[in-house]
C-alpha cells in the first residue's frame, strides 16, 4: 500500500473532505431557507379546579364505599341456604 502523503494524493483527500463540507452547509443553509415555521397560538387553559375537585372528590368517595369484589345473586341465595 502507498503511502498518500508521499504520492501526493493527499490534494485528493483534502477536497473530498472539503466537497463534502460545502456540500452539508449547502443543505443546511437550503433547509433553513425553506422551512416555513408556523405561528402556534398559546393555549389557555381554565384556572377555575373547583368543579374539577368537586368531581374528583365525588368519584373518590364512589371507588372507597364500592367493594371489591362482586358476587352474583345466585351465590349469595346458595351461601343463604348452606347456613
């Protein structure tokens, strides 16, 4: 293998590298240039929770008086007449 910096290849390597250098800021520059940025309105939202609190609350209180498990009618008619 030659070594290039004896051949004088390196000229070669310095303006691939080069080439490719312009070539990215070319993109860079043509991508900034026709990327449109749309103006986004700020959303707002409602500082008035006490209707939030009001609901959550209720469905709190609903999930702590539900029992976990559920049993069916006939079950519990079974249940009733083994006892």
């Amino acid at each position: 293998m030659q070594n290039p910096f004896e051949t004088g290849h390196i000229k070669n390597y310095i303006l691939l590298y080069a080439s490719v250098v312009v070539i990215m800021v070319l993109f860079f520059i043509a991508s900034t240039l026709f990327h449109d940025v749309e103006q986004i309105e700020k959303k707002k939202f409602d500082n008035n929770n006490t209707n939030f609190q009001k609901n959550y609350l209720k469905e709190v209180e609903d999930a702590n008086n539900k029992h976990k498990f559920l049993l069916l009618d006939k079950n519990i008619s079974l249940l009733n007449k083994n006892n």
